[in-house]
C-alpha cells in the first residue's frame, strides 16, 4: 500500500473525531517527538502509570474503578476506532504493529504509523485478522496496566465488546444499508474473532421506544463518579436497563 491510501484513513478518522488525527513518521521523528509515544512492540509502563496517575489527579475524587476504565478506555478507543474504519470504509487494515498513539497529561488521542503495510480481503478475513492483532495488543496494554491497578481479562472483555458494539451502530447510522441483521451477524464474527463469549449478543437488542437495534451495556464507564458525571443512557446500572428493550 502506498502513503495515498493512509491518508484516506486518516480523512475517514478525522471525520468521526478530531482527536483522532493520524500521521506518518520515522525512527529519527519518533526519537526526537516531545509526547509520550505508546507501542505495540516495546514496554509502555512508564507512559501508562503517567496516564493514570494524571487521570487520579484530575479527578481525586472518582476512585479506583474510574480512574482504572478510563485508563483502559483511552488506550483502546484510537485502535477500535481506526479498525473499524479502515474495513469499512475503505476494506483494508493496517498493520497496528506499526501504531503508535500520542499520551498527554491523562489524554491519549492522535497516533502514527512508521509502515504503510496493510492487508486487504472481504469483510470475513479482515475481521478475524483484525481480532488476532487487537487480541494481542489490548493484551499487552492490560498486562501493563495491571501492574498499576488490578486489570483482569474478564474486566475489559466487557469493555471491549461494549465498545465494538458501540461503534458498529454509530456506524450503522452513516450507512443505512448496514441492517440490523448485518449488524448483528458482524457482531458475532467480531466475538469469534476475539475469542469473546457469544453472550455479548444479548447485548444487542430492539429499543422499546423506536424499534431500532440498541445497546445495553453490561460494562460501566464510571464516568458518574466525577464530580460533573452523570450515569449513561445505557448505563447497567440504571434499575430501567433491563425494561428499555428486547432481543
């Protein structure tokens, strides 16, 4: 792949976050860049007990769970996020070997790619690459993570497949010729990808309110324990979750 079709990435990504801003680099920029730069290829501990000590400073008051879902959600969201684009926008995927994301004082957002590699295929075959290389990736993030704060597998597995499932509907709403049965049957090739419980599809579920696929969520972002937090839509821990929609 050339440096071209990169930067149709990046386009996609900026078009869903500012924030999430993509651009090349090499090992002498790399050296020399003054923000703390996290791998997929080397320890990360250091970078990672800034982070979430720069999240406990900025919210004393939110506790261990906050502090330690919030560490995990912004070391995750670029990688899912930049995934899904890729395969469906453009169906292709970047080798996220090569990604490295930016960390700035308790925010990571904005990564790099030294190596334009990237496999191309049907929806089937991308998928279960991408799951082998997040699979290995988010591994190596919460190995590192849990040597600052418990972080246990089955923890950010409902983590992770929250989120998936989070971005395929947002996604869903751009592209209305993604049915609800695409979504789901995609659901599950992404479980299977990630060697995740086939579970997570009572996730998915038809609002009550308009009949449209929703998520309930069996994960809790602890946002409400900050000071300015409230509970999510979706929150599981709302005694209405459960009354909100069916399979």
């Amino acid at each position: 792949m050339n440096q071209a079709v990169f930067n149709q990435i990046y386009q996609e990504c900026q078009q869903i976050s500012p924030y999430l801003k993509g651009e090349f680099t090499d090992a002498e920029s790399e050296s020399s860049s003054e923000l703390e730069l996290i791998s997929a290829n080397r320890s990360n501990i250091t970078i990672i007990k800034s982070l979430h000590s720069s999240l406990m400073q900025q919210s004393p008051e939110a506790g261990r769970s906050y502090w330690l879902t919030r560490s995990w959600d912004l070391l995750t969201w670029q990688p899912l996020y930049l995934t899904l684009t890729s395969i469906y926008q453009l169906r292709i995927l970047p080798d996220l070997n090569n990604m490295l994301q930016q960390h700035d004082n308790g925010l990571v957002a904005g990564f790099r790619f030294n190596c334009t590699d990237c496999a191309t295929g049907d929806y089937e075959c991308l998928i279960r690459q991408a799951g082998k290389q997040l699979s290995q990736l988010f591994e190596h993030y919460r190995k590192e993570l849990d040597q600052w704060a418990r972080c246990r597998p089955r923890f950010t597995e409902h983590l992770i497949a929250d989120a998936l499932f989070a971005k395929l509907l947002l996604m869903q709403k751009s592209h209305p010729e993604m049915s609800d049965s695409f979504i789901r049957r995609h659901a599950k090739l992404w479980l299977d990808a990630l060697n995740f419980s086939d579970l997570h599809l009572k996730s998915l579920c038809l609002s009550k309110l308009d009949n449209k696929l929703s998520l309930n969520r069996t994960s809790c972002c602890c946002v409400y324990k900050t000071t300015a937090g409230v509970k999510c839509a979706n929150c599981p821990r709302l005694k209405q979750k459960s009354k909100s929609c069916t399979n």
